[in-house]
C-alpha cells in the first residue's frame, strides 16, 4: 500500500518503484505451491509454439496440459 511506503525515505521519489507499487493494484499474485514449478516448461513450450512455430493454440495447450500433467504425475 502507498501509505505504507511514505514513511520510508526516497521512496515516494523513486519513480521505478513508484511504478511497481502501482502494478500491485492490479497485479494478480501467482501460486507459491510447489506444483506451480511444473507449469513453466510445458508454458513457455507452449507460447513459444504458437509464436514461434505456429502451432495452433488449441494445440498447443493441450500439449502443454499433458506434459503438466506428466510432471506432476498426474497422467493416467
């Protein structure tokens, strides 16, 4: 919160950090579980794919759904 950060100095003119503290409003935050580190290989496969490669999304995803769900063994 801003109120929090006026009391520490310099803060309020730092404008990189002044910027951040405005992202926090609407920033949504990420899971700390675990699990969640097996999501990054199959996501960034999967964006990479369809930028890159041209896979379609559709396809894409459920390669990356599948390859998730591997890692966390999850698979049946």
């Amino acid at each position: 919160q801003s109120d929090l950060l006026a009391d520490i100095e310099g803060v309020n003119e730092n404008q990189l950090l002044m910027d951040m503290a405005d992202q926090l409003l609407t920033s949504i935050p990420m899971p700390t579980i675990p699990q969640v580190t097996y999501y990054w290989g199959p996501g960034e496969t999967m964006l990479i794919d369809v930028w890159n490669n041209g896979v379609a999304p559709a396809v894409a995803a459920a390669t990356a759904e599948a390859s998730y769900r591997t890692r966390v063994g999850l698979s049946s």
